[in-house]
C-alpha cells in the first residue's frame, strides 16, 4: 500500500481529528537521559538535535512557569526490577540506577525544583506517580519530547490519552535510534493518540496560554 493510499485509509476513518487544548499546560520530556542520547551507550543515538529543540521549548515553559517533569529508566544492578523488558531488550540491562547513562541530559539544564520520574516500563504512567503529580499541579494539557518515539514516546502518548489529557508532541523535540519507526510512529501517534506539531506551534501554545491567563487576572 502507498503512502498516499496509507492516508485515504486513515481519512476514511475520520481518524488524525484535533484535541481540544487546556488552559494549564505542563512538558514532559520523556527519557532524555544520557542512555538515549549518547551513542556510546548501546540504547543511544545522536539525538543532539531533538535535545536543542527541547532545551529551546524548556525555556519558553519556564519562563511561563509551568511545570517540567523529567522521566528516565533505570534498573537496580541484579536486574530483577526490569522483567521481561530485559529479555526482550538486554542493552537496557546498562541503565542501572547511579550509572551515568540515567542521568538526564544535561544540555536540558533540569533545574533542581523539576521532578523526575524513574521508571521501569515503556509508558511514562506505568508504575509511576506521575497520575498524581500531574493532578496535584492542575494540569489539564501535556506536551510531551523525549525517545524513542517508537516506543516510550508512543507508549505513554496512548496513556496519556487514555488518561485524559490532550497532549501536543512537538516533531523536532522527539527521536528514535531509525528514521523509518519515528516517521511510522509519528504519524499513527497523530492519528489516534496526539496533535503532531511543529516545536514553534507548542511554543505558540504556551505563550497563547500566558497571555490568556493575564488578561483574565
């Protein structure tokens, strides 16, 4: 099947609509820790461009003041904590808790009252907190960055939507290890899970959000 057949398919299924954005709007900057985003780890690629698209879109955030939530994975040294992800996945077995390859980026320059996240599964929301982190800071709209967009970034887009939160994956502030799965992967995220934009229309967002919010104080 084509491409473009691909795409009447999905039209045809009224699928791709639209989310309806909120008014309190948070990033999370999904596993860009440095076992993502160094190729001398065996899970890493040269992600140095979607880690500056990020870092340019946490700026435009804090300066808004809104909430920054940092995720990375790591395993305790006998790997029991990583179940059957390992088998299927054995670099993982390198993201272990106090190693360099868990630490996040830090070309994002994460700030000290920014929390993070450590995880032991694909979606951000599995095993985590992160449900009554985003309660407790008001958040009604996600936008989400990080690696790999096959598979953490899309896994936690599906929970995000099933949680109920629109959610806006910028495409410059998102990467994968191959170009084929992160075009794959961004367009069915698009389809069904997540608005696709561009990093100047998330920043657009937060600003439209500011603006909004000191007319109305």
């Amino acid at each position: 099947m084509s491409s473009e057949q691909t795409r009447e398919v999905y039209q045809r299924a009224r699928l791709g609509q639209s989310l309806t954005l909120g008014a309190r709007p948070a990033v999370l900057a999904v596993d860009f820790s440095r076992g993502f985003t160094d190729p001398e780890c065996a899970m890493g690629a040269d992600l140095t461009k979607e880690v500056e698209a990020t870092r340019g879109l946490l700026d435009v955030a804090r300066e808004a003041e809104l909430p920054v939530i940092f995720t990375t994975i790591g395993f305790e040294e006998n790997l029991k904590d990583g179940s059957l992800w390992l088998e299927k996945a054995p670099g993982l077995a390198e993201l272990q808790v106090g190693g360099k390859w868990v630490e996040i980026d830090p070309r994002l320059r994460r700030r000290e009252e920014e929390t993070v996240i450590l995880k032991k599964g694909a979606s951000a929301f599995f095993g985590t907190n992160l449900p009554s982190i985003l309660v407790s800071q008001h958040v009604d709209t996600v936008i989400m960055c990080g690696a790999t967009t096959s598979g953490c970034i899309r896994a936690t887009a599906i929970d995000l939507l099933q949680y109920g939160y629109p959610t806006l994956v910028p495409r410059e502030c998102v990467g994968d290890r191959a170009q084929e799965p992160h075009e794959a992967n961004l367009f069915d995220i698009q389809a069904k899970y997540a608005d696709v934009v561009s990093s100047e229309e998330a920043s657009a967002y937060i600003e439209s959000v500011v603006r909004k919010s000191g007319a109305s104080a």
